[in-house]
C-alpha cells in the first residue's frame, strides 16, 4: 500500500471517528434537552429552570459543530479539490454563523441569570 493511500484512509478513519463524537454530542443534547423539556411541561415549573435546560442543549449543539467542523477539515486536508475547498468554505461558515449566535444566546442567558441572582442577594 503506497504512503499516500495510507494517509488518505487514515484520514477518512479519522474524520468518521470525528463525525461520531459530533452525532453522539448532539444526540446526548438532544436527549438531555428532551427531559428537561418534558419534565418542566409535566411539572409546570416556571421559565427560570428552562434556562438551565437551554443552557446545556446549546453547550451540546456547539460541541456537535465544533466536531463535525474538524471532521470536514481533515476529509479536506488530503490534496483537496477546489470544489472540496469552496464546499468546506461554505460549511465553516455556516457552522461559524450557527455558533456565534449560539453562544451570544447563551451568554445573554448568562447575563440575565447574574443580574437575576445579584437582585436576589440585594
């Protein structure tokens, strides 16, 4: 087997492992998302024990893309096309896109929780 085609499935072996680390992120998000959601319809708790839940789901979805971002960068690191490149291009940034409004939502979460438990201890 030349070096070359070595590298190559070591590379799609690599980017599959990858994308399982980004579906298992999600699916445990998904799941854990699911509960919380279910648990607080069942209860009719109030919305401040929802931001816990929406916290966590979008820790989870930002991991997911974080991975599935570096899977798409190794199935492309191995003599990409120009194709290949603009296709990963396009992806990084919608992925980068999905991110930064995941984190400004949850960082705004975050906000509105410190200034939340700073009114309490007032």
């Amino acid at each position: 087997m030349p070096l070359e085609e070595f590298v190559h499935l070591t590379a799609e072996y690599i980017a599959l492992v990858i994308n399982l680390l980004a579906i298992l992120a999600i699916a445990i998000g998904c799941i854990q998302g699911a509960i919380g959601l279910t648990g607080l319809l069942l209860f009719k708790a109030d919305e401040d024990k929802l931001m816990p839940v929406w916290m966590s789901f979008g820790r989870w979805l930002v991991a997911g893309l974080t991975f599935q971002l570096a899977a798409d960068i190794v199935e492309t690191s191995i003599a990409p096309t120009w194709a290949e490149i603009g296709k990963l291009a396009a992806i990084a940034g919608i992925r980068t896109f999905l991110n930064f409004f995941l984190d400004r939502d949850m960082e705004g979460i975050r906000e509105r929780e410190k200034a939340k438990a700073e009114g309490e201890t007032v």
